[in-house]
C-alpha cells in the first residue's frame, strides 16, 4: 500500500511539473515572435528610410550636376554668341548692322531667328526635358548696393509699405553697409543689433540679395520676400546700368521717376513683342517723359545673370548668380552665390511654351549667317561692356 501510494505521488508530481513547463514555453515562443516581429519591422522601416534617403541623395546629385552642365552651357553661349536688344542671340542666321548706323550698332546684332529671353521666362532643357531652366538679366533688377533713398522708397511702396515704415528700413539698410558706427535717426547699428541678439552689420556692400534679411527689420517683409522667390526682384551684381527691356513693374517703378504701375506694366507688355532699343522708344512705350541720367539707361544684357532650375517631377528649385568676366585670362567667369529655394516658395510650372527651349550648343550652327548673301563670322557677345 505504501509503495503505490509513493508511486501515484511521483507520477502527480511529474505530470504537475510537465504541466509547468508547457504553460512556461508557450507564452517564452509567444514573446519570441513579437520580439523577432518587431526587429523585422524595424529593419523594414530602416531599409525604407534608407532607400528613401538615397533617392533623395540621388536626385540632389542630379539636380547639381545638371545645373553644373547648364551653368557651363550658358557660359559657352555667352561666350560665342552675340547680345542683342532681345537677348542672346542662337539662331542659325545672323545679319549684322550696318557699320556705318551707328545707333544700330549700339543694339547689338540683327535678329537671328531665335533668341534666349534674359528676363525670366522658362525654357525648357534641351537634352533633359523634364528640367527648366529661366534667366533673369541682372541689370534688369533692383541692386541694392547702388540704390537710392528714394528708388528704395518707391520700391518699397510697390509692397504696400508705408511712408514711415518705409524710412525706418531705408535707414536700417544703410547703416548696415556704411563703414562707420554713427546711427541714423531710424536706422541700426552694432549696439542696435547685440540688444536685438542679432548678428551684427557687415558694414560693407551686400554679398548675395538674402542677406537683406539680416538688416534689421527687412526680414518682416514676408510678401517682398514671397515674391522674390518666386521670381528674382533683388540683385547684387557688381554691374552698373539698368535694362529697362528685361526689369520686372516692380524694378521699372523703383528706377524710372514718374512711372506708375499701370504704366510699368504696360511697357512690359510691349517690349514682349518689339524690345526698346533707346530711351525714347521706352519712354513712349510706357507714355512718360524720361528725365533721369541717360548714361543710366543700357537695351543691352549686363555681364551678370540670375539663373533658376527646376526640375518639373518634384519641384527641387535652386538659383545661382553667375557673372562673366570676359576681360580676365584666368577666371572667365564666377559663381557669385547659390542657394535652394525653399518648397513654400516654387511656384508650379504649368503652361510651359513647348517651342520654348535652352539649346544645347551642339544644337546650334556656328558656321555663320549671311547679309544679303554675303556670309560673315559671328562674333561673340559683350553683355553691355
């Protein structure tokens, strides 16, 4: 009788302990997959996280080597083909101007059938379609190391600024530039700034058009600001004059005394068909007297250019400042500044003109074109020099 009862006691204990363990393992396995199912999802997330990155990575690549080729482009264009009212000439046929008409010599060769826009009208990229490219002339714009109170004031008006706003941000502005610590009545200077916990005046010349908002109070000007991302207001390009065939209204009204904005606007629409070639063809266009310095004024592209690419499937916007110097034996030409515009601020490329398009210079005959069937070689562009 004791032996049994021992022996259902051992196999009781057996069965309890097996029991145990099976109630032990179940919910061990159960934690092992949930575990091993988030490492995977994990690595998942990463893997995507990854790929995602590096297309990204890859389109920034393309992006930059297709505006390293535009930009290298441009420079072989400018370099090789002539300037005119219109813009740069690439047509196959040229006709020069008589040498003996002197005014029509000043603007620049004949037309050549096709001409690049140098007022900031898309093209679409020759050998890579789904790329825009648009081309701003830079005397076109408002340059703020060379502008006046008062072009200031009126530019500033054309955004709705008021009179006394408008003097406390002129004044702010030059502070900033001039090279001394002395404080206009509206403006900033270092000790202005360090209050502000602001970086402090460069007390020089502005070197790219966004450090505009640094000064002090032109950072609130968030429509100006809209507007110039959108398309180029602002230049600091070290050229003098002012091309009136290529200025947005805005720059027009801040640089021609008396203009309206009916009136800027109307200039605009006519030199889309026929470019002025002198003042007094802009000043009947846009129906004023022009009263300012005529040596101001040049129908010419200037030596610096503003240059926007796109790429049509994402939007990546990035605009650079690019200037020639065609008179130096070791640096032809520069790269001034380059940034990206920020998404808030591309505009979509809708209604694009299909026969609008930025050539390749394999595309282009540079065999020369005729005058009354005499052929002469065509000569390269000066860009208002």
């Amino acid at each position: 009788m004791r032996l049994a009862a021992t022996t259902d006691w051992d196999g009781c204990c057996a069965r309890l302990r097996k029991s145990a363990a099976s109630g032990f393992i179940l919910p061990l396995t159960l934690w092992m997959i949930a575990i091993m199912g988030l490492v995977a999802a994990s690595v998942n997330v990463w893997v995507a996280r990854t790929v995602a990155d590096s297309q990204a990575l890859a389109r920034r690549t393309e992006l930059a080597l297709t505006q390293s080729n535009i930009r290298n482009e441009l420079v072989y264009l400018i370099g090789t083909r002539p300037v005119s009212t219109r813009g740069l000439e690439v047509g196959p046929e040229i006709t020069f101007a008589n040498i003996n008409d002197f005014g029509a010599i000043m603007t620049g060769a004949s037309d050549s059938g096709k001409t690049l826009k140098f007022d900031g009208r898309p093209y679409i990229v020759q050998n890579d379609p789904n790329m825009v490219v648009s081309i701003q002339d830079g005397t076109g714009l408002f340059n703020l190391n060379i502008a006046t109170p008062t072009n200031l004031r009126r530019f500033l008006a054309t955004f709705g600024v008021a009179d006394t706003e408008a003097n406390a941000l002129i004044d702010a502005l030059l502070d900033y530039v001039d090279d001394d610590d002395l404080t206009r009545l509206a403006g900033a200077e270092k000790t202005q700034y360090e209050r502000a916990e602001l970086p402090p005046p460069a007390n020089g010349f502005l070197m790219t058009p966004f450090e505009l908002q640094r000064v002090m109070g032109w950072e609130k000007l968030g429509e100006l600001w809209k507007a110039d991302m959108e398309t180029p207001l602002f230049t600091t390009c070290q050229a003098a004059g002012f091309n009136p065939n290529t200025a947005p209204a805005q720059a027009l009204i801040a640089n021609v005394r008396g203009l309206t904005l009916e009136k800027a606007e109307q200039a605009v629409t006519a030199r889309f068909d026929k470019p002025f070639r002198n003042i007094r063809e802009f000043g009947a266009a846009a129906d004023i007297l022009v009263t300012d310095e005529p040596f101001f004024y040049t129908f010419l592209p200037g030596s610096c250019v503003i240059v926007d690419v796109m790429e049509k499937n994402t939007g990546q916007r990035t605009r650079f400042s690019l200037t020639l110097e065609t008179t130096s034996q070791t640096r032809p030409w520069r790269v001034d500044y380059a940034i990206t515009i920020p998404p808030q601020y591309r505009s979509a490329l809708a209604h694009l003109d299909p026969q609008a398009i930025f050539p390749t210079p394999e595309s282009i005959d540079l065999s020369g074109g005729s005058n009354d069937g005499n052929a002469k070689p065509q000569q390269p562009g000066f860009l208002g020099r």
